[in-house]
C-alpha cells in the first residue's frame, strides 16, 4: 500500500475567509494526490478569542464551513482533516475544539473533540492560557478507517496538548491504530523545550507514524507558535519537517517499515499494562 502523509503548516488569524483563502492557495500549492492523507493545524480557520470562537461555531456536520472543508476534499480526492473547528456543544457559553475527517467522497467520517484543555502559564506575552473557559472536554478516543488501493489501516486522532498525555497515545494503538495525527498550536516557549522529543517519544513508544501539523510564526495577535510541522517514522526518524511559516511536508507511508519495526521488537505483546497482555 502506497500513499502519501501531508502536514500543512499555517499562520492563522482571527478572520475565517482570510484562513480559508491561506488554505486554498496552499492545498493548490500542494496539489494532494488522489487518496493522499493531508492534516492541517489546530484553529486552521481562526486563530483567537472566546467571543469570536463562540461566534463561529457551527453544529457538526453543518454550515458554512464545513461545508467548505468537504469540498475541498472532494476537488482532491483526498482524506482532509482539519485539526480543530470550533462545534457547539450542549453546554451554555462552551464549545469543542474539534477535528473533522472528510473523506474523497467530500464526506465527514469521523470527529474528535479535543480531550485535554490547554490551562497552563507560560512564559511569553500571552502568559496565561485557560482553555477551560472556552472549551468544554470530548469524553470518546477516536479513530477512523483510511482506505487505499483495495486496502485499509486505522488512523488515531489527537490535539495539541494532548501530545503530553501518552495513554491516549498508547489506547490508539492499542485500539489498532498505524499512524497517529497531531494538529496543533503549540507556543514558541513550549514547542522549543518540548515538541521534538514528545512527538518522538509517541512514535516510539507507539511504534506509529506521527504526522504533526503545526500553527508556525508571529500571529496579527502578537502570539508566537512554534511551527516545525514534521511527520515521524515508528522508529522515531523525522522524515520531513516544515520549521517556520506557510507550507507543506509530505512522505510516503511505508507499510514493511512499520511491520518491520513492530516484528523486530513486539512492544504491545511486551506491555503488562496493556489490555492484550492482561487478558493473557
């Protein structure tokens, strides 16, 4: 089975059409194949505040938006996932931070609210980050089905801050899960001390592809993301990585090498706190 892992890297801003535009010329720049996997980042169609966020949020499966999003992924013929959408929810002044899955079809196959709320302090101009009073958290691990050339393999979902939580990472994989993706928004501070060796770490641990689809530079806000969209081998070798800006990465899912890696050292077979192992 050979298909193509896509990370688009963007530069968000509060305005939805001047993301959606961004996103445009970008996948035209790109050019996806039919089939290809392409992810983009977190907030990919609107980078800013609660009021705004609440004001742009659509009811799954509806809207403007969406509706965008599934054709785009129609005119490609590709899987499109867009990392977060802001989804109403059935809590008053709370919404989800979202991922969406279209399929070639132009479909929404899958989605994924966002589990773990970024409330954290750090050391940039924004300082405080409180998710929590935003969002409110998904409660369901999500995976969906990938389907190429008569074939098929599962594909784990993820977002941002949930990279620093590893049981979801290893419940993916657990569940079935061959390549596991990350949109996000990580800050300069924080993707500097800690981007690299988590992503790398999940890989490895997970013996999955991660491909990772960054936020990457100065925001009209004057908040700083990290960039450095990159997707990961099983064995933990970044095979493409996107450091500052606009922009795309792309490689090839190498089937034999994940079986090759899973073989040679069978770490779910291994892990006593695995469900497999326990039910031995």
């Amino acid at each position: 089975m050979a298909f193509n892992l896509c990370a688009v890297q963007m530069l968000s801003d509060a305005v939805p059409e001047h993301n959606l535009q961004s996103l445009i010329r970008l996948l035209a720049e790109h050019s996806p194949e039919p089939g290809e996997l392409v992810l983009i980042p977190e907030n990919a169609l609107c980078f800013s505040d609660k009021e705004t966020y609440l004001a742009l949020a659509e009811n799954l499966g509806e809207g403007y938006y969406q509706t965008r999003l599934a054709e785009l992924a129609a005119q490609y013929q590709c899987y499109l996932v867009c990392g977060s959408f802001p989804i109403k929810s059935t809590q008053e002044n709370k919404i989800y931070s979202t991922c969406l899955v279209f399929s070639p079809q132009g479909l929404l196959i899958n989605f994924y609210h966002k589990m773990h709320l970024f409330d954290a302090l750090v050391a940039d101009k924004k300082g405080l980050y409180k998710e929590s009073d935003t969002f409110t958290a998904g409660q369901e691990i999500k995976l969906f089905d990938y389907h190429y050339a008569g074939s098929s393999l599962k594909v784990g979902l993820a977002i941002c801050y949930d990279l620093r939580f590893p049981a979801l990472f290893q419940t993916l994989r657990e569940q079935g899960a061959s390549v596991i993706l990350l949109p996000a928004a990580f800050t300069q501070v924080t993707g500097d001390a800690h981007w690299l060796p988590l992503l790398q770490a999940r890989a490895i641990e997970n013996q999955c592809y991660i491909v990772a689809a960054n936020q990457g530079g100065v925001h009209a806000c004057g908040r700083e993301t990290y960039g450095h969209s990159m997707i990961i081998s099983p064995w933990g070798e970044v095979h493409k990585e996107l450091q500052y800006g606009e922009g795309s990465i792309k490689c090839e899912f190498n089937q034999q090498l994940l079986n090759k890696v899973r073989q040679k050292m069978p770490l779910v077979n291994h892990n006593r706190f695995s469900s497999s192992f326990r039910r031995k």
